[in-house]
C-alpha cells in the first residue's frame, strides 16, 4: 500500500524561516509574513496600520482576503481551456460555487461576480441566493443547481418553485425518486439533473451501485428517474451528477474514479439527447498544508481525455464538464491569528503554547477528521525555533495541534513574547461547521474578523467586524445582565 508522508504543517528547522516563497501564497519579505502582497506582521503588530484601517485589531483575528479567490476561479478556467484547446474537446468547462464551502456574503459574491454558476443544497440556501439576485450579483446566465434532499411539499422544494418563477435557470438535482413529483406536478418547465451513488472509490459499476453512501440513486433508479423526465412535459434532462470524494489528491485516481460514471453518461445519452452536462460534483482539492501538491493541468487532460475515449466508444458527442468547486476556490483566502498567551513545559514531551482562542471550534476538521492546516509564526520569523504542540484555551484535551496521532512536527519560535501564531487554509468549510455566532464550547467567542477586498483602484479595502464579547454570549444562554 502506498504510505502518504506526514503533512508539513509549517516550518520544520530550529533555523530562522528565511525569507522567500512558502507555497503559492504565502511568502517571507524582511523577516515578515506575507499572504500574497498583504503584509500580516504588520496588520497583528498594529504599529503602522495601513490606510482605511484603525487599530488596535483585536485577537484572534480572522482574515478574509477575497481577492484570492477570482483568481483561483480564473486560474482553473484557464486551465481547462487550455486542456479543451490541447485535447480538441469538443464541450465547455463549467464553474459552479458551492455555497456549503463558505456561504458567507462577502465570499459568494466574490465567487458569483466572476459569472460562477452556484450550488445550493438547503432551502435557506434559496432564502440567500435570492438576495443575491435582487442585489443585481446573478445574470439569468448563470445556473442555479439544488442539490441536497427535498420531497415534495419540504421547504426546500416549495422554494425551488418559487425560486425557477422568480429567476428561471434553476436547475433541480434528482437524488431520489421521491424528489419527482412535485416537479412533475408543478406544471412550471424545469431543466432538471439526476444524482448517481458514487461518493468513494470502485473499480467497477457493479462497485459502485454497492457503496453505501446516502446521496444519489443506484442505477436502476437513475434509468427509471431518466424514464420519467422523458414523459414529463415539463422537464428536460440536461445534467448527469456523480461526485465521487473531496480533496482527491491523486491526478489519475480521481479520474479513474469518474470511470464508471462516464460510462452511465454516455449510455443515457444514447436514449436522452438533452442531456448535455457531466458534472463530477466537488472533490478538487486545495493546499491545507505546506507540502501540498497537485498538477491541475494534468488532471484536466487526463479527465478530458477519458471523457473522449468514452464518448467514442458509445458514439456520443462530448459533453460540457461541470464542476461544483467548493474547496479548491475558497480554501485560502482564509486565515486565522492568535496570540500564544501562556508557554507551559510541564514535562510534556514538547513544551504547550497555549493560543488565545479554540483550536477544535475554530477548525473542527483538525478535531474530527485529522485534518492538518498550514500553522506558521506571523512575528518573531527570525529567531530561532523549537519543537511545540498547540493547545486552545477550551478545556477540552482535544483542543491541540497538530492533531492527535498526526506524525507531522510543528516548529515555532522558541521566543514567546508577544508571538503571533497564524493558522492558514482554512476558509472552506471550517467556519460552516464551527458555527458563526452563537456560543461555541466552553464559551470561547467568536474572533474579530477583518475582510480584505481589491478596491477598483487596486489598493486594499479593509472591513472589521467585531467578533463577541461575553455578555452577547450570556444572552444567547438566557442569561439577565441585571447584577
Ligand atoms: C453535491 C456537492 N457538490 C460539491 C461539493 C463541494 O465539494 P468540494 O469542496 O470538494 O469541491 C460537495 C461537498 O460536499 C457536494 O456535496
């Protein structure tokens, strides 16, 4: 079995981290912690706070750099073009944002803006997308695509109705079989998708319409749902739906994932001409940790290549290829600082930094899933380094990193004093399931959180929210502030 090596989580040297290119993004100029050209030492240090920004910033502070993310959409669309160019394919790449990644405003419109077509999956999902296009974000251009579970008479599907009458171009994605009538009954024309199971890895079809996943439908279900599209006036089959993991990190793996799916397309289009979208679903990944590595272009060629062959061999023409693209688009643009506000060497086998705010609630993935993000210092970078763990100031023993079990060494600098402690890649998912607002574990509050936008003049603009303070938190528990 092929062993993955431990993830580089930071600096790895009792030396200096030197100034250059940490990964894409990420970069030290002067002994200083670049994201991009935004200069974080600065912005914790507060000394010399940039224009349209007054100090002091609080800590934690969370950064939200949007421009990170039009770039990283352009940046994948022209991979694909370029793909489409050197291979001849014959159909379209389509981008679409899955708001499930980061529903946040300032971030779906950043994604939307680009003209990104948009994933929802629960009917308050509906409620926001709607907003969004009163506020003039969304083109009728752009697809609407609901995935996620609604029978008929939910919230959910009452919304879709309502949702296609107000915009059009909403396009419903079949996951079971009792999800079709209340849109063979509505009498409104809906384009509509059909999910497959086929969340994992399989070698075959037969594999595949055995992995017990609860999202998209066994085959038979797929032919009887593309069986009643047909006879429905009002419908149209336009996408085939087959996700198959997330952070797949493997080129050729993820393609031949996608195998058995790309066999299931071409069949059905033999019988359903309008059936002119393949959409993989999510499972493009992003740089967590440092040492992450994926050859974007490799993967486009290779997966536009096997679309080809297939579509050949069942004498198909090659579809437009969707991609619901959740982690890969918004995982860096986020970050998070703390201040280690204790060093604690109590015989542990590395010495404690413990951080001014919670690990586990911050970014729940390091908890439950082992997840490892990039951690870096954001002062004190020219001193030299030591071996730690990290612990977040909840009392609870899983509040460390690296994660429990995790082989990867984590190295900051030996000097404490006024030491800020970044944790990087963290903008997809981690705050959706940590909750905003609210009371998280053990009372620790929300940090401030300061959103960074590219003006038209391309100088920053800056936006602080201010995160909680304990007596917002008592109220939400019920508490009377009258003592
Ligand atoms: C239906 C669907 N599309 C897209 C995504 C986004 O996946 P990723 O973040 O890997 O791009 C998900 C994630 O769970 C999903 O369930």
């Amino acid at each position: 079995m092929h062993l993955k090596p431990p993830a580089v989580t930071g600096w790895e040297r009792e030396t200096p981290i030197p100034d250059g290119a940490l990964n894409h993004y990420l970069s030290v100029r002067g002994g200083r912690l670049f994201l991009e050209d935004l200069d974080l030492t600065r912005l914790v240090l507060g000394s010399d706070l940039p224009e349209g920004l007054s100090g002091p910033l609080g800590s934690p502070l969370e950064i939200v750099y949007l421009p990170l993310i039009p770039k990283k959409i352009a940046a994948l669309q022209t991979v694909f073009a370029d793909a489409i160019a050197e291979t001849g394919y014959g159909g379209r790449f389509l981008y679409a944002y899955p708001s499930k990644a980061n529903a946040a405003e300032e971030v779906v419109r950043a994604a939307l803006q680009t003209g990104a077509h948009f994933e929802i999956s629960t009917y308050p999902d509906v409620d926001l997308i709607r907003i969004m296009i009163a506020r003039g974000y969304v083109t009728s251009r752009q697809m609407i695509l609901c995935n996620g579970f609604k029978p008929s008479g939910s919230p959910y599907a009452e919304r879709i109705l309502a949702l296609q009458k107000a915009h059009g171009n909403v396009i419903p994605v079949i996951d079971s079989l009792a999800e079709l009538p209340f849109l063979e009954y509505s009498g409104q024309a809906f384009e509509v998708g059909l999910r497959q199971k086929s969340y994992g890895r399989h070698d075959d079809m037969a594999e595949m319409n055995e992995v017990n996943s609860q999202f998209g439908m066994q085959l038979t279900d797929v032919a009887r749902a593309a069986a009643r599209i047909e006879e429905a006036p009002n419908l149209t089959l336009r996408i085939y739906h087959a996700m198959v993991g997330g952070q797949i990190e493997q080129e050729a793996d993820f393609v031949e994932r996608l195998s058995s799916p790309m066999e299931i397309f071409a069949k059905l289009r033999q019988r359903h001409p309008d059936l002119t979208i393949f959409n993989f679903g999510g499972g493009v990944p992003s740089a967590m940790a440092l040492g992450f590595r994926f050859d974007y272009p490799a993967f486009a060629r290779l997966l536009l290549t096997a679309i080809q062959k297939n579509c050949r061999r069942f004498r198909v023409p090659e579809p437009d290829v969707m991609g619901e693209v959740g982690r890969y688009t918004v995982t860096e643009h986020g970050a998070q600082i703390f201040k280690v506000g204790l060093v604690k060497e109590n015989k542990s086998k590395y010495p404690w930094y413990i951080l001014n705010g919670s690990i586990m609630t911050s970014f729940p993935d390091a908890w439950a899933l082992k997840e490892h993000f990039t951690v870096l210092p954001v002062t004190n970078l020219d001193r030299p380094f030591r071996r730690v763990q990290l612990a977040g100031l909840s009392c609870d023993s899983d509040d460390v990193y690296p994660p429990k079990g995790s082989a990867s060494p984590l190295f900051l600098p030996v000097d404490a004093e006024n030491l800020y402690v970044g944790f990087f890649g963290i903008g997809a998912y981690q705050e959706m399931l940590g909750g905003m607002g609210g009371v998280k574990h053990c009372m620790i509050p929300e940090a401030d959180e300061l959103i960074i936008e590219h003006g038209a003049d391309g100088t920053f603009h800056y936006r602080l929210n201010r995160g909680q303070n304990s007596w917002e938190i008592a109220r939400t528990l019920g508490y009377q502030r009258d003592v």
